[in-house]
C-alpha cells in the first residue's frame, strides 16, 4: 500500500483510540476536569508526563536542529532534560505536598494574594499559548504532507482532534490518552531509528549506533565520516558548536529552568493520590523520556548522512517522488543556481530570508521558480528542520508502513502536549481568574462549563498561532520555556524554599522577568529582526537565552522588595516550613 494509505489507516486507528478513551473517561466533576480526581497511577502519570513533556519539538523539530547545527544543538538535550530533573528533585513533590489544582493557585494562596494570582494567569497565557503554537505548526506540518492537504487545513483538522477529547475528558481524559500517544510516539520514533542504524553501523540500539564505525567496511567510526562529509561539502563539521560559550550557557539554563516553570507540566504531579507517588511517577517520566532523548542525536547524525549522500548531486529530474511532495507543502525547495540540472547541497543558505517564495513559473531545469534565492551562496536546497524526522525514513528508503508510524507518531506528539497546555489556559480562566478571583459563588458545574467553554476559545486561537507561527517549532518553544524561567521558576523556587519572600516581591519579580523576556524576543524576531545578530545581542545573548537572564533579574527584583516590605503572615510562614518536611505517604 501506498504511504498516504497508510497514513490514513495508522492516523484514523490512533485517534478512534483516543477518542475512546476521552469517552470512556469523561470529566464529571471540577476535580476530575482539572487534575484527573488525584487517582492517577505513578506508572501511568509517568508516561503521560512524558508524552506531555515530550512535544512536537522533542519528537519533530529537536533532532533536526542538531542535524544542521551539529553540537549547538545540545543545548535543547542538556536544557530539556536537566531541567526535568531540577523539576522533579526541587519543586514537584512540594508542590503536590501543596495540594492545590494549578500553578496560580499555588501562588496565590503562598503570597495570599489575589493581585499574585492574577499575574500568575496571565503568565500562564503568555508561556501556553507561546507554547503551543509550535504544537500546532508540527501538526499542520505532518498532515500537510502525508495527507496531502494544505498545512493551515492540517492546523484546523488538529484542533477538531483536540477539542474533543480535551474538551470532553478533562485532565482524566487527557491523562490515559496521552498514556496512548506516549506508546505511539516512542515507538514510531524508535523503529525508524533502529533500522537505519542497522543500515548504517550493524548496531540494532541507534544511541550506541551513534559512536559505531559504519557498516561499509571501511573502519571509520560513524561521526568521523560525517565531519568529512559536511567539511567537504563546505559546512561547519557536525561535531564543532559555532555559538559563544555564553549563549549556549544561557540558552540551557533558560530551558532548564523553563521546563522546571512549566505550568502543563506542573500539574501532573497534582494528579497521583500521595507525595511519594509523585516521587515515582518523576522517575519513571525519566526513564520513558531518556528512551527518546538518548536517541535524537543518532537520529539526526543518520538524517544528515543520508541527506548528503542520497541527495547532494542527484539529477532533480531523477528525485524521488517524496521530494516533490515535500516542495508542494512548501518546506522544502530547490534552484538550479549553475544550470547543471543536479542538486547541489553546500554551505551557506540556499534562501533569503529562511523561508521558500515560489513564482508560478518553472525554473531553466523544471523546478519551481524561487523569488527569494539567495545569490551570494553555493546551495541550492532549502530543507525546514521541522522535517527531518518525518522525513528521514523516505530518504532512507524504509518501508512505507515505517513512514506512515512516523507521521501518528509526529501527531500523538503535538496532540498530546497541546492538550495538556489547552486544559492549563481552560483552568486558569475558569478557576484562577473566574473561581477564585471575580466569581467565588459560581457552582461546580458552571465551573465545568466555563472550563469547557475557555478551552474551545483555546483551541481557537491556538489555531491561529499554529497558521502563523514565529518560527521553527522548537524555536518557539525555547521562547515558551524562555518566558517560564523567567516569570515562574524563581516565584516558584522561593516559595517553597524561602519564608521571607512576600506578595510584594512575588509580583515584582513575575513582572519584571515577563516583561523583560518578553519584549527582548519581541524585539529581536518581529520589531527588528535584521538587527537579531550576536553583536546586537546583550552580553551576546540570543533571544532563545535571554529567559536566564530574565531569571536573574527576577530572583534579584523579588529578593530586593521583599527585603524591604514586610514578611509574610506568621501562618504562611508556617506553610512553607510545612510543605518543606517529608511525610511517610
């Protein structure tokens, strides 16, 4: 059968999976709605972590990255995992010792604040809807191209999905389905891997294939062959980083931190019966998280291999039939720059700026006539990063079933951090900003409706973020993490470690952080983005970094207030050294 076949088959197999599950698990209740009725499993909240943790970036766009940037795109590896594990060392066991249902609702009752709450949520908004606008570009990415249809329908098509069963199921249904897309993803990752590193190395385990000599008998180990492939072609080599030491220490600690201020994941320690078992659930998240990230590096050493040597110099009218399908959707595009009719993939950008702009007339070798051709270098391919995992199988010449597991993979992945992030917006609004703000005498079930309600306006205009995206998917959502280092992290950290820190300095430091980050990035990629180079940069910091940089600000603006306004209530005080001692359960 044919790929799209296929696709079609694996795709409608896995939703009816999990739209099942959303009915057989469906909210009746606020507590249900938000944090599954605290009932969850460890092994199953662990898995659902991990599908929620690992979005379309991980699964999509972070393998690609490193691809093209080699070892500059360990950042997103160190970042992304360490700070899985300063969340679920520092912060998850108190916070669920805490017992509250969102991350507002922990900052509003330990600054005993209303006003702290209220910036709280609207922290929420910036970093989710940030979030999850890469979310909804993978999704239009993989419909857009195993489905043949255009990437804002595959953007709409995703958010029918997701209102769904987020809608309908709550927490309780979002929880057991993203146990299902985390089964779904890992696996569509892993097969793929596993073939191609037979194919390349002999070794059946693509993280030990990474640092094997390859299979042709010639003795050179994996990596050495491509540092000769990519020097010779006129690109860095895949092993030497060409971003400042700087940067990339304040890129990882703004992921890192980042991801341990993540409101979606957050709540999912809110989700297990008992402290310990949040304990638990955290290490076996890790454990279903390593299987992926101890792969992506493989990945993307085999994906550039097979690029240069299955492509670089081929005849484009003798390329293969998923090329042309690649170019239709518009993230991929050629231009026959010397007229020799063959693909020349060098150093150096084949567009200007990044993105493909076609005429409707063909070029002198029939392909599709570009209007925004970068002159000045020698390559002629345009290759968006977001698909690479998608796809490397075709290129590898896998079978069509392997393509097609890739493409549900590539969707359970988006789906299910975009669910996850849709209910963190629908709670936030519904009990944060509504409940226990504005109207406390409101019902449960109005309650349940106004979430239900919130989410669908969510899915909304996520939609629109997803049609029109800032940038490749896991550069958008560095930008997410950016923003929660610098507004959640730190209020988060001293709440549960500090007695002093007060409402006062809470709120300060919030808003300095987001505001700071936030007009940084604004600036460098939309006011002025030609000026986005590393001497404009402060201290040489991109804007993937500079939520670090807000961090600091917000540690040293909370400290500085709440030193200089009066100490919290003797009974917050109490709270904090009482979430801080260990119990049995």
């Amino acid at each position: 059968m044919s790929v799209q076949v296929l696709t079609y088959i694996f795709v409608i197999l896995t939703f009816g999976l999990y739209i099942g599950i959303a009915i057989w698990s469906r909210s009746t209740s606020t507590n249900e709605f938000y944090v599954a009725g605290g009932h969850v499993h460890p092994l199953a909240n662990g898995a659902a972590t991990a599908a929620d943790w690992m979005s379309a970036a991980s699964f999509l766009s972070m393998a690609g990255i490193i691809a093209f940037e080699g070892a500059d795109g360990a950042r997103y590896l160190m970042g992304w995992t360490g700070g899985y594990v300063l969340l679920a060392l520092c912060l998850a066991p108190y916070l669920r010792k805490f017992a509250k249902f969102t991350v507002p609702d922990f900052i509003g009752d330990r600054y005993y604040s209303r006003r702290a709450r209220l910036v709280a949520v609207i922290c929420v908004i910036f970093i989710s809807f940030t979030y999850i606008a890469g979310q909804m570009r993978g999704v239009g990415i993989v419909f857009s191209r195993f489905l043949e249809v255009d990437i804002n329908v595959g953007v709409i098509i995703g958010m029918a999905i997701v209102f769904f069963y987020a809608v309908l199921g709550g927490m309780k249904g979002i929880t057991y389905t993203q146990v299902a897309q985390y089964c779904v993803l890992i696996f569509a990752y892993l097969v793929p891997a596993v073939f191609i590193s037979i194919m390349l190395t002999d070794n059946p385990l693509p993280m030990l294939g990474f640092g094997s000599t390859m299979s042709d008998g010639s003795g050179v180990f994996l990596l050495d062959k491509l540092d000769g492939l990519t020097s010779d072609l006129g690109m860095t080599a895949f092993t030497e980083g060409s971003k400042s030491t700087i940067d990339m220490f304040f890129i990882t600690a703004a992921l890192m931190a980042g991801t341990a201020g993540l409101p979606h994941v957050i709540v999912r320690f809110f989700t297990v019966p008992r402290v310990r078992d949040a304990r638990i659930s955290a290490g076996y998240a890790l454990i279903f998280i390593a299987l992926l990230y101890t792969t992506a590096p493989a990945v993307a050493a085999f994906a550039r291999i097979n690029i240069i040597q299955n492509i670089d110099g081929i005849a484009y009218s003798d390329a293969p039939a998923w090329f042309g399908k690649w170019e239709d959707s518009g993230l991929l595009a050629w231009m026959d720059k010397n007229g020799d009719g063959k693909i020349q993939y060098r150093g150096g950008s084949a567009l200007s700026p990044t993105k493909p702009v076609f005429s409707a007339s063909e070029g002198p070798s029939g392909e599709r006539q570009l209007l925004n051709e970068a002159t000045s270098s020698a390559n002629e391919l345009y290759i968006d990063r977001d698909i690479i995992v998608l796809a490397h199988p075709e290129i590898a010449k896998l079978p069509n079933w392997v393509v097609a597991l890739v493409a549900a993979g590539g969707l359970a992945a988006a789906l299910s951090t975009a669910a996850g992030l849709l209910l963190v917006i629908s709670s936030a609004i519904s009990h944060d900003l509504l409940k226990m703000s504005f109207r406390p005498e409101i019902s449960e079930q109005q309650e349940l409706r106004i979430a239900r309600i919130s989410a669908a306006v969510a899915i909304a205009i996520a939609g629109i973020f997803g049609i029109y995206p800032p940038g490749f998917v896991a550069e958008v959502v560095a930008f997410a993490f950016g923003l929660a280092a610098a507004s959640f992290f730190p209020v988060i950290f001293l709440g549960i470690f500090s007695t002093r820190m007060n409402r006062e300095g809470a709120i300060a430091g919030m808003m300095t952080g987001l505001i700071f980050t936030f007009s940084y990035i604004v600036y460098f990629k939309f006011i002025d983005p030609a000026s986005n180079h590393t001497e404009n940069w402060w201290f040489g910091i991109s804007p993937e970094g500079i939520g670090a940089l807000g961090m600091v600000l917000n540690f040293a603006v909370s400290s500085l207030v709440s030193k200089f306004t009066p100490a919290p209530p003797q009974e917050i005080q109490d709270l904090v050294q009482s979430i801080r001692i260990p119990r049995k359960d």
